[in-house]
C-alpha cells in the first residue's frame, strides 16, 4: 500500500502490530496469540 505520508505509515504499522501480536491467533503456537506465549508482554506486568 502507498502511504501519503510517514505518519500514516507509522499509524498503520502500529494497527497491523496490534492486531498480529495481541488479535490474530496463530496455528502455530496452538492457536494463540503472540502475547499469550510471552511474560511480562503489554499490559501483563506480574
């Protein structure tokens, strides 16, 4: 996709990482998300 300017690029780069890392799940790591793999992620400080 062509970006018309560098903070539209950042704004969708930011949107596309939200939804792979906390939204889509990955058959890979038995239908999980990214974030559900890892400790201390976003909002999960323990």
């Amino acid at each position: 996709r062509p970006w018309t300017s560098n903070d539209d690029r950042r704004a969708g780069l930011t949107a596309w990482l939200d939804h792979y890392n906390l939204d889509r799940h990955h058959l890979g790591i038995r239908g999980k998300t990214p974030i559900d793999r890892i400790n201390n992620g976003r909002g999960q400080y323990i």
